[in-house]
C-alpha cells in the first residue's frame, strides 16, 4: 500500500498500491474496521487506485484522477 486517504469527491476512501518487486502477482487487501476484503491482479511495478465506500459496497478500481 502506497497511499490511503479520503476522496476528493463522495464517501470513500482512496487506497493507492504499487507492485514494487517486479514481478505480476496477485494481492489480498483487507481493512476489517470497513468490513472490506478484495484481491487485485497486478503486472510488474503496476500503480492501482481503488475506491472503498465508506458506508459498504464494492471497491472499484479507478484511475490516478479518482475517475
């Protein structure tokens, strides 16, 4: 995890994960205080944003502009 914090826009939360060792893999994310668990297929030294609704619901993966 690279980076966590509020959205610019809406009720979530904005996680920013980088995969720094070079290789494609696969990662497990949780953050129980949200009740949120989801994995993210990543190619090698790949960024990825994701938004967490505050209130549940899915995350989604969105692009470095929270779009």
């Amino acid at each position: 995890m690279e980076a966590l914090k509020e959205a610019e826009e809406g009720d979530a939360l904005i996680l920013r994960a980088v995969e720094w060792f070079g290789a494609a893999r696969t990662a497990r994310f949780a953050l129980p205080a949200m009740g949120q668990e989801w994995r993210a297929r990543f190619r090698a030294h790949e960024i990825k944003t994701f938004r967490i609704p505050a209130g549940g619901g899915t995350v989604t993966e969105v692009d470095l502009l929270e779009e």
